[in-house]
C-alpha cells in the first residue's frame, strides 16, 4: 500500500494546482472585464477642452512626476433645451508631497470678471455665457492660479453616483428636516436621494450658502472615501454606470491611473475652506462682495498648497 502513497498525493497536488490555475483565470478575467469597463467609461466621460489658460503654468503638468495639480469640480442643473448653471463650483488641489487636498466652495452669487464676457456679473453664470471654458477661464483669474481638470457633474443624477458606492457618511452639525426627511445632528447614514436633499438645503441653515457649501463638501467627500474603499470594487460596475450616465472632465485614462498611482494617500487628509465676504445689493441684484484682502488671502493658500511662488 505504501508504494501507491506518492500517486495519491502527486494525483492530489495536480487537482489542487488546477483549482489555483482556475481562480487566477478567473480573476484575471474579472480584473480585464474591469479595465475594459472602465476604459469604456473612461472614454465615454472624456470631454477635452481647447483653451488658452488665464494664468499659465511655467511648464507642463506632469502626473508622473508627482507634481501638485487643481481641478474645478462644477455642479450643474441642467435641463432639456437649457445648458443651466454651476450653482456647485468647488475648486480642488492636490498636493502629494504634502498628502493632503484642499477644498475650496466659492459662492455662487460671488461678483468677479466673466473672462470672455467682459462683464462682471455672478460667478455662476459663466457657465451659463460659455460653458465649462469660461466657467474655468473665470475661476483661474479670480483666484490667480492655473486650473489643470474640470469635473462637470449632473447634480440630478449625483444621488446615482452616491448610491453606486453604497451611500456616504456625514458629520452633521445642524438638526433640521427638509422635502419631509429629517437630518438629525451628529453622524449620519445618506443614501442618494438623502444626500441630495442633504447637500442642497440652505434656507433653514443660518448660515445660508455656507452652510449649503459645507454639506456639498461633506457629501463628496463622502463619495470620495467610499469609492476609493476595496469593497466599492464588487460595485464597479454601478459606479461606471452612474458616472457615464452624470460626468465629464478633460481627465484622460491615463491621467486618472497616475492619480491613483501617486495620489491616492491625499484623499485621508482633506481641508476645507471658503471665502468670506458680504452679500449687497447692485442695481437691485443681490451679489456677495469678496474683498480683495480676503481674495488674495484665499489665492495665497491655493498657490503654497500647489507650490507655486
């Protein structure tokens, strides 16, 4: 009996080594069904953008090399026959030798120079003169830096792309009810319809517009730890879905995968800002005033932080 032992066990080594074999196949399938789907996605969303920058960088952005980058993320309504406003204009930099993001909200009624409209008018409405190009034309000589990507987002369809990552999780500082939900202080649970509502309530928060720019930020930053979460993975292919259907930005694939690369710590520690100024009254338009003190402070902390002198 002895003398069949080895044949058992060399008959026992080569099953286990099929099943190994098996898995890696199949997992080599899954990761390929993955990059296909993504690849798809990402040249679905891809939208490039032809303009001459307000402020120019000193030379090309390289990803590769790890530099620091910005990115104006645009939150737009928009409807059939309407290109709507960015009434979300939230300015992002990225910084991976300090491992940190900063989040700018700049206020949707903030008076500036439309760039390309020769008007000064609310920031928002650049969107609505010349679309994403004057939108990021304008913000770039608001705030004197130069702006790398845009993200345009669908915000009627962003309640998908909260959902597709399995929802998001807020520090809520404020207990109040809106459209018949009740948001209660303190740490919540939102799913996409909830986070809507969450991120769009501004009349019951004393704060006004501010309070609406806070929640924005929490929310995506929400969306932000969750997708980067491994278990997001198991539901790539909503999240695909949901930012096909909802997202543009001038990101490439490649570009997308060095930020993964050499950027991916940053997303743990994410700062918050926004400008302070006044609401008035201009040929009986209500605007918010940034004083140019309160500008250049903002402009200063945006330029260390992509460290540019």
């Amino acid at each position: 009996m002895a003398r069949h032992k080895p044949k058992k066990k060399s008959k026992l080594l080569r099953i286990v080594l099929l099943v190994l074999l098996l898995l890696v196949v199949a997992v080599a399938g899954y990761g390929y069904s993955i990059y296909h789907n993504i690849n798809k996605t990402a040249k679905n969303i891809h939208t490039p953008i032809d303009r001459t920058p307000e402020v120019a960088r000193p030379a090309n952005l390289s990803l590769a090399n790890k530099e620091p980058f910005s990115v104006l993320m645009l939150g737009v309504d928009e409807r059939e026959g309407d290109r709507g406003r960015s009434d979300t204009i939230i300015v992002m930099t990225v910084n991976p030798e300090k491992q940190s993001i900063d989040m700018l909200s700049i206020p949707r009624d903030t008076r500036v120079e439309i760039v390309g409209k020769g008007i000064e008018d609310k920031i928002n409405h650049a969107y609505a003169f010349g679309g994403v190009e004057m939108s990021m034309n304008t913000v770039e000589k608001f705030l004197d830096i130069p702006i790398d990507y845009y993200i345009k987002m669908n915000m009627e369809g962003f309640q998908e792309i909260v959902d597709a990552v399995g929802g998001v999780n807020v520090n809520n500082d404020l207990d109040f009810s809106v459209s018949g939900t009740h948001f209660p202080e303190g740490q919540i649970s939102l799913n996409g319809e909830e986070a809507l509502k969450y991120s769009r309530m501004r009349y019951e928060d004393p704060r006004g517009d501010f309070g609406r720019q806070l929640r924005q930020r929490q929310v995506i930053q929400g969306v932000i730890n969750k997708g980067a979460n491994i278990s997001a993975i198991w539901k790539y292919d909503d999240v695909l879905q949901a930012l096909g259907k909802n997202v543009e930005t001038n990101l490439s694939l490649d570009e997308m995968m060095d930020i993964q690369k050499n950027y991916k710590e940053a997303r743990h520690n994410i700062e918050q800002y926004q400008i302070e100024g006044q609401g008035t009254m201009i040929n009986n338009v209500w605007y918010y005033i940034v004083p140019q003190e309160e500008r250049q402070r903002v402009q200063g902390l945006l330029k260390d932080h992509l460290n540019i002198s």
